[in-house]
C-alpha cells in the first residue's frame, strides 16, 4: 500500500491575541490517501479553516507534526513552503481570488508558468467548461464562471493536493453544483488528494470521508460507501 | 473625541508612512514660504529703516574737481534738501606681508565732515571711534574688510596717496548704507578682501590729493516732491565744467542696486518653490485619500445607511486632510524659521547692515498655512466627492470585481512578447491612469526640483569660468589715476614678471536713445588684444567696431535702442564731446552692461593720439608678489586688480554660499522624490495586497511578487525621468528671467552631470521603495488578506 498524502499528529494551533490564548486547533490527528476526496464539515470557529491553512502550509502548526508524503510540513521554512506550495498545491477559495488584471486564460496560464509540468491552460478551462470564456477579464464573467476559472487555475498544474474553502460559499445552488461538478471531475481526472470546507452538510455526500470537526478537534468521521453525484444534492 | 474623529486618528496613524510623506513635503513648501517671505519682509524692512536712519542720500555724483565755492551753489539748488560735498579716491593697499607675497587690494578714500555723527551717509560704529579732526591718519574702516583681514582698532594698513606711502591708523569698524554690499572696481562679485572703504578727516584727505577747498563727490538728499530727474539735470549743468561724471539716484547706487536685485530674487523664489511643493502635495493628497475612499466603500456605505449626512462624511475624510496640514505646517513654520536665520546669516556676510534679524513674519506663516490648506484641501475634493456619492445600498453588496482590458501594447498587436505578470502591470497602470498619470508628474516634479537646484551651481560655475577664463584672461588689471600717453605701455612693460601688457581706454558717458538715457563707460580695448574678449552667451568672440558701438543687449533693451539706431553720447571727460554714434550691434554677455568702440574711433571722438586709462597684463606668476609691490607703489597707479584673487574669493564667498543653497535645494528635491516614491509604493502595495497574496498562495516567491510591484514602480519612474529632466531645463529657463537683471544674467546653462545626479537620485528612491516593497510584503499576512472580501 502506498503512503498516505499527509499524516498529522497532535496537530495544534494557538494564537495569541494580547493576553488572551486562542486554541484553533487542539492535537488533530489526521491521515489522508493519496487520491481521496474529504469534506471537512464544522460550525464557524470549530478549527477547520486553520486545519486548512496549515494543510496548504499558510499558516505553521504551534505543536505537533505534519507531514506530506516524504515532505515534513512543520519544520518547512518560508522558501520551503512556497515550494511546496508552487509544486504540489492547488487552492480554490471562497471568494475566488482571480487577478482582476488577467483573463480567464491567463489567471490559469499565471500558475502555469511557474509549475512544473502544467497541463495547457486552454485544457484546463476545458475541463471546468469554461474553453468558450477564456478571454473575458473577471469582470466580465459570473460568480459561478469565475469560481470555475479558480477551479481551472487550480488544477492547471496538476497537483497532488487540492485545497477548496468554501468554494460554493459565495454561489447560488445552481451555480455552486456547476462548480462542484468541474471539481469532482477534475480532482479524480488528475488524481489529487481533495480536502473541501464547509458549513454546509449538504455537499458531504460527494466526498469519500467526511470529517466533522468541533472546537478545534476533530468530533466525528464518517466513510461515504457511495458518493453522491454534485446534481443530486440538495441544500 | 466624537467616536468617528477617532477613525480619523487610526487613519491616519494606520497611513502614516504614506501621509508622513506628503507632510513631509508640504513642510518644505510652507518652510520655503515662510522662510522667502519673512526674509523678505526683514530684508525690505532693514533696508528701508537703515536708510532713514542713516540718511542715506538720494542723489550722487562724482566729478574730477571743483572749488568749495560751487558746493554751496549746490546746495541752493530747487529741489535739494541736504548736500554734501567730498573727497573720495581709490587707492592701492599695502597689507604688509613680505615683498613677495603682497597682496593687492585697493582701498577707497571718502572723506567724513567734520559734523560725520550727524550728516548724509552717517556710519553706524560698530566698534571703536570716530576719527579725531585733529589727526589726519585716524581713520575708519569698513566692516567687511576688516572682518576679512582680521581689522580693527589699534590696527594699522598702509595706503599709496598720491605716491606717498602713508600709514592709517584704524580707531573704528564701520557700515555705510552706501556700502552695504560692496563691490570694488573688479566687480561684478562682492570681494572683501581686495576692496576696503575707509573714511578719515576731510583735511587729511584734501591735503594728500591737494584737494584743499575742493570736493570730486556730492552726495544730497530731495526735498519732499523734488523731481529727481530735475535736480539730477541742474547738478549735472553746474557740474559739467568741473569734469561731472553726471548725477544719479539712489536707484543706480551700486549698493542699493544690489539689495533691490536681491530682494527681487527673493520675491521669485518665493513664488516658483513652494508653488511646485504644494503641487505635490495635492498630487499626493488625492492619490492617498481617493484610494482610502475606495478601499472604505462599504465603511462609508454603512455609515450612510445609519443616517450619517454627506457633509458629516465628507468632512471626515476632510479631516484627514487638517492632520497632513497640521503635521506639515508643525514641521514647515520651525523649519522655515530656522532656514530664515541660516539665510539672514548667510546674507549678512554679504549685505552689511548694522544688524540684519531675521524676523518671523506672522503674515508670512499665516499666509503660507492659508496656501498649504489650499493644496491639501484640493488633493482630497475629488475623494470627498466620491464619498458623499456612495449610497447606503453599496454596503449590502460586495464590490465588483475591478474592470481591466488588455494595455495599450497588447492592442498594438505585441501581446504575444509579454508575460502575464508584465500585462498585469500594464493593464494595472493603464487601469488606474491618472493615478499612474499623477505618480509621473509627482516623480517628474522631483527630478525638475533636483536639477533645479543644482543648476544654480552650473550656472554660477559657468558665469565665473566665462568671466574668468574666457573674457578676462589677464593676470592684473591696472587702473591709471590719470589718462597717460602711450609711453607708459612700455613703462608697465618693464615691471618685474610682466610678459604681456595690453592698453584700454575707457571713459565714463551719458547714452541717449529716444527719451531714455543711461550712464556708461564706453571701453575701448587694444585692437587686436587677447588678453580681454568680448565674448556672448554662446561663447562667440566680437569684436569692437570704428563704425559704431557694440554693446550689451541689456543695455540695448534698456535704451530701447536697435541695430542701427542712432545714439546720443555725451562724454563725461576731458573736452566732454556730444556726438552721435550708430549702435553696430549687440551682444548677450553675462555680467553688466556694457558699451565697446574700437580704439580709433574713440581716440577720434576725444581727439587724442590715444591716451591710455590703464592696461592688462599677462605676468609671470613667479614674479608675482614683486611686480603687485612695484604696481602698490606706483603714483600712476590708482588701482589694481588680481583675477586670480577675485575667482579665488569668488570659489570662496559666492560659490561656497551656492553650494550650500544648492545642499539645501537638493534635500528638498529628496524629500519629494522619496515623498513620490514611497507614497506610490505604499499604495500599490495596499491596492494589490489581495492579488498578491494569491499569488504567494498560488505558490509565488515572495520575489516573484515583489517584482510585479517592484516592475510596476520601474516603469513610473522610468517614465518620469525624461519629462522630468525637461521639467527641470523649464523651471531653469523660467528661473533665469528673473535674473536677467542689468547686474548679471544667468545662464540657462545645466551640466550634464546635474541631469545625471538627479535622474538617479529619483533611481535611488525608486531602489529605496522597492527595498520598502519587498519588507512591507514579506509582512503580508497572506491569510488574512484572502479571508478579508477586499
């Protein structure tokens, strides 16, 4: 069997604000397959986002380990990473964070060009169905359209990890189904290991395992025996 | 505190680098202005003051010699209310030191009346006595020589009168409002160590230049509602037989010329500084508050939707317009004080007034926070404006995501050469196009004060090598007491070290063109000389003609003569001949005024078989201090001038106090570069916190990111530079108007070196930012930012 994606222990983050003590995280053990796909469910402050950002090496765990692969995550430096970031990460955001300087094709071409082995950036809307918008600047497209062009820049460098919060947040259902479709597609087309947070229970059901995350610590998991199609969810 | 007013507070104190920066420069306008028009207030004030209390005359005239008899004919004529009659001479100095190393200087003699505490041109004493009437050699000296030569009473210098070594004995330290700035017969630069003025006994003096019962100066002053020019032609006729040398207002007088000319300066750059100063202010003003307002859309929108009125608002972003004012008027009122006192200091080596204060001038602070108010309020009009616009629904709605289209080169079809990051720059730029318009011209502004200042220096340096090197290429210039036959041309020859002698001729005149006039010395240099040129602005050689008078173009435009034009002259000398002369042409020199005829056809005029008024000469500088000894000691000689001492004193007086007025204009230049610089920097980077936070998350190096910021920057200011630099050569070219004045014009000359120094001077704030770029993104907090909806 190969390894897993990552393997947390006792994974703990606190921040300090002033003289207060705030636990995000309170030893969260965690292993992930290579090629899963996991939703992170939990109310507001239940710890998921930081659990997210540390996963995407935004933010440094105060206690415990992580490790991706052969990578050791809590000992990485800045460059270390970046590098990590550059080389094995996709994000997709709540509020898609498109470059609104670039078109659709050249917000996912922007990632393209300092990965290693890209797939074309014109495949890469392909995929999300966006081939026939890849010259339309942000402004020119939807809610739904734009999360589609994060999704695409997301995976343009076919990464082993994708990291989604909240993609379906900022959308409509309708919308946020479109999206979630490109990103169960695309996520199994090229293999990568999936963690998506959200509030919203109702889009677990795509997900392979489920986890369910309380004050800072992870409550509950669940196996999906089948998952559910995107069109078939309902919230 | 109104809980808003303490929004203001973390505003500004959250933009503090940014509004630190345009304080910064709105502090060195306000300094400027409070420092040009206070100096001037005290300056205009110290003048005017100094001249009623001394009595300083309105009306001069020197002439050869007259009897006493006619002063008092003088003093009866209409329009007169007091006058004075007196002896005065140039002579040479001998300082002492040894054979060798004698310096020359020339001093000049004028006499005190024996009431001199209570007559025209009273002396001020600022240490010492007045002379005893009883003791011929007592004798006073002026300040700036003996400040120069380390003077004073109990002191002694030795004078050549009339051939006779003679000993002065020094009982005071004196200033005349006739010598405030004095300028010696080297002129056009102040020298106080070659030119003293001296005043002594009335007896003394006549007794050694056998003058006794006889005066070759007057000085008087008008009665209320006397017609100067009246009085000027009355004296002028009674004068005429006695060799008059034609009379002239206080307004012709070296000195009070000088201070006027000042005092205009001064009035011009208290107009083209802070003008430029504020400019960037509202420059930086608009650029920091209409991206606050942006930024705050949904802020203000909320605040809308509680009830806050448009006016409530607008004046709070007004607000933070009052704490940059506050801020730069905190920094730029010390700042302009403490200018002011260098300056007056600084003035006071050259204008010698009993004292010179620089006095505060609450007009001057007042009308310059007035000014300041005006360029910070207008910075934030647009800002306001947007603000009050922004309807409570906005808050409810996410901002859309910014509009951009490809840049202009990807229109032209070069799409395909640049990179995504380099579009996002163009496009970013091309978006926000008077921001990056305004960013220009801030940066253009910086480099055009940068050469601005540091022309002053180019152009001085290029005024004294033309006059030193180009036109006046003798080693001495000697002035006989009398005009003398050609016969001593071989006499000068035959002084020790003298290798080249050359004789002019030069006589004083009265020009008419039309109904102007002018009094002018009409010089006559040897034909076919080198040792002194006729050279023009562009450094081209002319050459004095029989035909008629060549002559400064200054001098032209004040006679409202041209080319071919007939001129009335009226010689003030000898058999004081009337004839008129065509005016063959014009020439743009840089000092003075000036009138040139050939040798001939002056000879011609007085018929005299050429009479010689003195000559140059080239020397062996090793002979030097021999040959300055047996010039000193010469009765023929009246004076002497060494042209390596005046460019030395001139290196030392004038370009030193350049240099450190250029110090000060250079930092001032700085202060905008960087207050350009730093500001955009800081915007661009709050502006595009969020793309590149996306970009680090995407996997970006932090060097990668700063380079877009870093990239954009580059391109501002490589932008700015050349329009800069043609800024700069228009802020000179507008600068030397106001000196073109009949003194000295100054050249729109600037080095090219100036255009290097300050091109990359605004390169090296640019690295400074970019440096700033790089810090202030590493502390990006990258999740923050994402989180943050903008």
């Amino acid at each position: 069997m190969s390894l897993p994606a990552f393997t947390a222990r006792g994974l703990t983050r606190i921040y300090r604000l002033g003289e207060v003590e705030v636990a995000a995280l309170t030893g969260v053990d965690l292993d992930l397959d290579r090629g899963e796909f996991v939703v992170i469910l939990g109310p507001s402050g239940s710890g998921k986002s930081t659990l997210l950002n540390i996963l995407g090496a935004l933010d440094a765990p105060t206690a415990g380990s992580l490790v991706f692969q052969d990578h050791d995550l809590t000992t990485a430096d800045d460059a270390a990473r970046t590098a990590y970031r550059r080389d094995h990460v996709g994000f997709v955001f709540q509020f898609y964070n498109l470059l609104p300087a670039l078109t659709a094709v050249e917000n996912v071409a922007v990632v393209a060009d300092i990965a290693r082995a890209p797939m074309p950036p014109a495949e890469a809307l392909g995929l999300v169905g966006l081939a026939d918008r890849a010259d339309h600047f942000p402004a020119q497209l939807s809610g739904g359209e734009q999360q589609r062009v994060a999704v695409a820049r997301a995976i343009v460098k076919r990464p082993e990890v994708l990291l989604c919060d909240e993609p379906t947040g900022a959308l409509d259902v309708k919308t946020g189904v479109i999206v979630l479709e490109a990103l169960v597609r695309v996520s199994a087309d090229i293999g990568a290991t999936t963690v998506l947070i959200t509030h919203n229970a109702g889009i677990a059901a795509i997900a392979d395992r489920v986890l369910i995350m309380s004050d800072g610590r992870i409550a509950g998991e669940r196996a999906n025996a089948v998952r559910a199609a995107p069109r078939d969810l309902h919230w | 505190m109104q809980t808003l007013d303490r929004k203001v507070v973390r505003d500004a104190w959250r933009l503090a680098p940014q509004l630190g920066a345009v304080a910064a420069v709105m502090a060195c306008g306000v300094a400027i202005l409070v420092m040009s028009w206070s100096m001037l207030v005290s300056l205009d004030a110290t003048q005017r003051e100094y001249a009623a209390e001394a009595r300083f005359a309105d009306v001069f005239v020197h002439l050869k010699r007259a009897p006493e008899i006619v002063g008092r004919r003088l003093a009866a004529v209409p329009g007169i209310d007091r006058l004075e009659t007196r002896v005065v001479r140039d002579v040479t100095l001998d300082l002492g030191g040894s054979a060798d190393r004698r310096m020359p200087a020339v001093g000049r003699l004028i006499s005190l009346s024996d009431e001199a505490d209570d007559g025209l041109n009273r002396l001020t004493l600022l240490r010492g006595r007045l002379p005893d009437p009883l003791e011929p050699a007592e004798t006073i000296v002026s300040e700036g020589f003996a400040t120069a030569h380390g003077l004073g009473p109990g002191d002694h210098v030795f004078a050549v009168l009339n051939g006779r070594r003679t000993r002065l004995d020094l009982v005071g330290v004196a200033t005349s409002p006739e010598y405030v700035y004095t300028i010696g017969p080297g002129g056009p630069f102040p020298d106080d160590r070659s030119f003293g003025v001296f005043w002594m006994g009335r007896r003394g003096l006549a007794a050694a230049f056998d003058m006794a019962d006889a005066f070759n100066d007057v000085v008087a002053t008008l009665a209320p509602g006397a017609s100067l020019r009246d009085v000027c032609r009355a004296l002028d006729g009674e004068l005429g037989r006695y060799g008059g040398l034609g009379a002239y207002g206080r307004e012709f007088q070296t000195s009070h010329r000088y201070l006027t000319n000042e005092l205009r300066e001064l009035r011009n750059m208290s107009r083209v500084g802070p003008v430029v100063f504020l400019l960037v202010t509202t420059i930086l003003m608009h650029l920091v508050v209409s991206r606050l307002v942006g930024t705050q859309r949904e802020q203000i929108a909320t605040l809308a939707a509680f009830g806050l009125t448009p006016r409530e608002i607008g004046a709070h972003y007004v607000k933070l317009a009052l704490v940059v004012l506050a801020s730069g008027a905190a920094v730029g009122v010390p700042l302009g004080w403490w200018l002011g006192g260098n300056l007056a200091a600084m003035y006071s080596r050259f204008f010698r007034f009993p004292t010179l204060a620089f006095r505060i001038d609450p007009w001057a602070v007042g009308g310059s926070i007035a000014v300041a108010s005006v360029a910070a309020l207008a910075g934030v009009v647009q800002a306001v404006g947007r603000a009050v616009r922004i309807r409570p629904a906005a808050a409810m709605q996410p901002e859309p995501p910014a509009v951009y289209r490809p840049s202009l080169p990807e229109r032209l079809g070069f799409a395909g050469l640049l990179a995504p990051t380099t579009r996002m720059m163009l496009r970013h730029l091309e978006r926000r196009w008077l921001g990056s318009a305004l960013s220009v011209f801030g940066i253009a502004l910086g480099v055009a004060v940068m050469v601005l200042g540091m022309f002053v220096g180019d152009a001085v340096q290029h005024l004294a090598n033309v006059q030193f090197t180009e036109v006046q290429r003798f080693d001495r210039s000697v002035t006989l007491a009398e005009p003398a036959g050609r016969p001593v041309i071989p006499e000068l020859a035959r002084l020790p070290g003298v290798v080249a002698v050359e004789s002019f001729r030069v006589v004083p005149a009265t020009l008419r063109c039309g109904s102007r006039e002018r009094r002018q010395e009409i010089m006559a240099p040897a034909s076919g000389g080198e040792l002194f040129r006729i050279l023009d602005d562009r450094g081209r050689v002319h050459e004095p003609r029989r035909d008629g008078l060549v002559v400064s173009a200054r001098l032209a435009e004040l006679l409202g003569a041209r080319r071919g034009d007939a001129i009335e002259v009226d010689v003030l000398e000898g058999r004081r001949p009337r004839v008129s002369l065509r005016l063959a042409g014009t020439v743009d020199d840089l000092v003075g005024t000036s009138a040139w005829l050939h040798a001939d056809a002056l000879a011609a005029i007085l018929e005299e078989r050429h009479a010689v008024s003195g000559a140059l000469l080239a020397i062996d500088e090793a002979r030097a201090g021999e040959l300055d000894a047996a010039l000193a000691d010469s009765p023929r000689v009246a004076g002497f001038v060494s042209r390596d001492l005046q460019l030395r004193t001139f290196r030392e007086t004038i370009a030193r106090t350049l240099l450190r007025m250029r110090a000060v204009n250079t930092l001032f230049a700085v202060v905008i570069a960087c207050g350009v610089v730093v500001t955009t920097a800081r915007q661009s980077v709050i502006e595009r916190s969020r793309d590149l936070a996306s970009l680090r998350v995407l996997g970006f190096t932090r060097r990668e990111v700063a380079a877009i910021l870093v990239g954009e920057q580059a391109m501002l200011t490589v932008a700015a530079v050349p329009p800069g630099l043609l800024l700069g050569y228009a802020f000179v070219v507008v600068t030397t108007w106001g000196y073109d004045t009949d003194l000295f014009r100054v050249p729109a000359v600037v080095h090219p070196r100036t255009y290097a120094i300050s091109a990359g001077t605004v390169l090296a704030a640019s690295l400074l930012a970019a440096v700033m770029i790089r810090v202030l993104l590493d502390r990006l907090d990258l999740v923050a930012v994402l989180k943050a909806r903008d």
